[in-house]
C-alpha cells in the first residue's frame, strides 16, 4: 500500500476492517458487480448527456438569445424569455437533485 494512501485512509497505521468480510462469497462478488455496473451507467448516462442534450441546449440558448436581441413582438420576446427561463430551470433542478443524492449516498 503506497504511503500516500495509507496516510489517506488508516489512521494510525492499521488498515480499517473489510466491511463486505460480514457477507457470504456470492453476495460480495454481486455487490462488487453491482459497483462495476453503477460506475459504467452514470459514466454512459453522463457521456450520453454530454454528446446529445448538452448540443441541443446550446443551440436552444443560442437561438433564443438571437431571437431575443432581434425581437419584433412581444410574443417573439416572451417566446425568448421562456425558452432561456425552462433551460435554466431544467438544469437548475438537475444540478440540485444531483447535489442532494449526492451528499444523502455520503451521510450513510
């Protein structure tokens, strides 16, 4: 174990005890897959936002920017506003339900 590391998590020197060791060998080889599983989802589910819905919003945003500087109507100047207010929202509450699940996985 580097020295980096051990500073890191074993305090005192001593490794902290294996929390799977409780479980049979089956269970802990399905809660190892389990891991494997969960880091591959979020990483396909991440780049499959990063590569499809994270373009298409900017083109939104761009395009209502465009509209809203070039605005003729008031109905072309709210159509604008609403479109940048439901982008931001989307990803406002996106970032808060992350946020949340986020520090609700480290608390237990």
């Amino acid at each position: 174990m580097p020295v980096i590391w051990q500073a890191a998590c074993c305090a005192g020197g001593h490794r902290p005890p294996n929390p799977s060791r409780a479980l049979p060998p089956v269970e802990r080889r399905a809660v190892r897959i389990y891991g494997v599983v969960l880091v591959v989802g979020t990483t396909l589910c991440l780049a499959g936002l990063a590569a499809d819905t994270i373009p298409a919003d900017l083109r939104l945003a761009v395009t209502a920017v465009a509209r809203l500087r070039d605005a003729h109507t008031g109905l072309d100047l709210a159509d604008a506003l609403l479109t940048l207010e439901s982008l931001a929202t989307i990803h406002v509450l996106w970032l808060t339900t992350r946020g949340r699940n986020r520090r609700s996985r480290r608390r237990s």
